[in-house]
C-alpha cells in the first residue's frame, strides 16, 4: 500500500513483541509506512537492535523494553510512550509464548505463563492504551491472535485457550469502543516461518512435515503448499489499521494458507 492511501504515515504505532519474528516483521511494515513504531519487548537488547536498524534504514522507531505481563510495566511504558513520542493511534499486540505438551502433563507454570503473556498481556495493553485513546475519538488495534483458537490442536491446549480467550477479549473491546470510532480486530496466522514454529520441528525437514499435516495428530496440512512468512501477517495487519478497513471491526481475519478449511 502507498503511505497516501494507508492514513498511517505520522501515527505512533505500538509493537508488542517487537524484537523478532511477527512482531518485529510489523514494526518494519509501519515504519515502512511512515509510522512512528514504539516498539516494546522483554528482549531489550533484541529490541534495540530492531529498532535500530529501522532508524537506520530511514524509519522512526524507539525500544521500550517492558514485559506485559506485568500491569504496572505496562501502565508505565504506556504513559511514557505517550508523553515523549506522542498519541498512541495504533497497537498491534504480537507477543506471546507458547506452552506444549499433553493436558495430563502440562505444568501450572506453563498454563500461567501462557494466559499470562497471550491474553492478560493483551489486556494490560488494550486497558492502558484505552484510557488515552478512548478520549481522542480514534485509533485502531490489532491483536495477532492463532487459527488453533478455533481448531483444536494436539498437546496445544494452553496455547489454544489463551488465544481463543484472546480473541474474543478484542471483539469485546470492539464493540465497547465503537462509540469511539475505534476499531478492533484479529489477525490469526497459521504456521508461520518464525522461531516460535522451528523451535517445533523435530527434524531439519520441519517445514514440509508441517505443509503435509500429520493424519496421527488429527492435523491438516497447508493448501497453498507452503508456510506463512512473518511479511504475510505483517500485511494482514497494516491493512486492518489502514484508513483502507476503516469500515471494519470485531472480525477475525484468518492468515492459515487454508489449514483450517476456513473455519
């Protein structure tokens, strides 16, 4: 998209989960648009080292190391986001953790960690963010949510639970904030080239297990023959902040190469 057609360029953009993968692959999508990408992450020298090379490409960019887990982190980097870079019209919440194994046997440190970081981390956002952009009658927010909210997946009970409890934590805050003119939405990746999904593969032909599915797991394969790269999602977000889906809220925007059957 042109920076005249996406309504993005001079906004503040908060990035959680900015320092690699999805997160960091959004943070260059903004600033590629013009945006000015407050980016935040517990990886503080990861998310320097982002935010460096975006300014050094020509891109406006700063590193909050925060973790949001933590409510008053949260409330804090928020309040200095918004007092030295400027009004937060954008937040697109990426972080997260990813927890497996079967039910039986997952740990409660695991199960925590994931509704920790996947959704009560998005709600320490969201809550700290409204409270500025709710007065000024505009923004838009995007959560990066996971197509096993909707489809059961093997060992991945904590994951999927906390995304799904995710999903529909936004489209609650949507419909809340529409009387604000602020829009809220989910974009759910399937497998997507990150290290989050290598750290899943077994083997060093992990990508095309991944692509054939696994009839044993009850698991799918990829339609279009291939994984997600992080730019994909990134995509998927700048349209749904874009002036471009400004009639558009509360929707769950699948980004799966077909995994789920559309489901």
């Amino acid at each position: 998209m042109a920076e005249t057609e996406t309504g993005i360029r001079g906004k503040v953009a908060l990035v959680t989960g900015a320092a690699q993968g999805i997160g960091e692959a959004v943070a260059r999508a903004l600033a590629g648009c013009g945006a000015i990408v407050a980016a935040l992450d517990r990886n503080a020298a990861g998310l320097e080292a982002v935010a460096a090379d975006i300014r050094a490409g020509g891109g406006r960019a700063c590193a909050f190391p925060a973790h949001v887990d933590d409510a008053a982190s949260v409330d804090e980097t928020v309040a200095r986001i918004e007092r030295f870079v400027g009004p937060i019209e954008i937040v697109v919440n990426v972080a997260g953790v990813l927890r497996t194994g079967p039910i039986a046997e997952i740990a409660d440190g695991d199960w925590a960690a994931a509704f920790a970081v996947n959704a009560t981390g998005v709600f320490h956002i969201c809550r700290a963010v409204v409270r500025h952009m709710a007065p000024r009658r505009s923004g838009s927010i995007v959560t990066v949510g996971s197509n096993a909210a909707s489809t059961p997946r093997m060992h991945m009970a904590a994951y999927a639970a906390s995304k799904a409890a995710v999903a529909a934590f936004t489209k609650c805050l949507g419909l809340e904030l529409a009387e604000f003119g602020i829009r809220c939405n989910v974009v759910s990746p399937g497998s997507t080239d990150t290290p989050m999904q290598r750290a899943l593969w077994l083997g060093g032909d992990g990508a095309r297990a991944v692509i054939a599915g696994s009839p044993e797991a009850y698991r799918l394969g990829i339609p279009l023959q291939r994984l997600a790269a992080p730019s994909d999602i990134a995509d998927a977000v700048l349209f749904l902040v874009s002036d471009r889906a400004r009639h558009i809220t509360m929707q769950d925007l699948r980004v799966d190469g077909g995994a789920t059957l559309g489901n």
